[in-house]
C-alpha cells in the first residue's frame, strides 16, 4: 500500500518538474546566439553560458532536485513492498 509521504513526494516531484520547464525553456534563451569555430569549443561555450546564467541555473537545480526526490521515492517505495 502506497503511503501518504509517497504520494505527497510524487506530487512535490511533479510540481518541481512541471513548473520549472517553463523557466528553463526562458533562461536558455540566447544560446542560439554563441557560436564558436568548432564542436568541442561550442560545446564548452554553451555549457559556459548557461553555468553562468541564472535565469537557468536556478530551474535547472530545482528540476534536478526534482529528479532526486523521485529516484529517493522509487527506492523507498520498492524496499518497503518487496518483502
């Protein structure tokens, strides 16, 4: 049986990640822009961009924190059910 801290952490888990889509897509807006000579330099410009870039890096943590809430339900709940 599924207990209420369960269901009350998939919700917070949908919360974080629902509401943060929206502020990601936002705060990557520009990467478009930075352009370099070659892959690899593009690649690393673009992770620069973004570390750097609050508008992003504030959703992005909450929507990870998200994906560690989740993966802490899944563990517990499977635990609890298998024996």
């Amino acid at each position: 049986m599924v207990t209420v801290v369960e269901v009350l952490s998939l919700v917070l888990v949908s919360l974080l990640w629902g509401c943060t889509n929206p502020f990601l897509k936002k705060g990557s807006e520009g990467i478009e822009n930075v352009t370099e000579s070659n892959r690899v330099s593009q690649l690393f410009v673009e992770i620069k961009f973004l570390l750097l870039n609050m508008k992003y890096l504030v959703p992005f943590l909450l929507n990870q924190s998200g994906s560690l809430v989740y993966f802490y339900t899944l563990s517990t709940t499977g635990r609890k059910h298998t024996s």
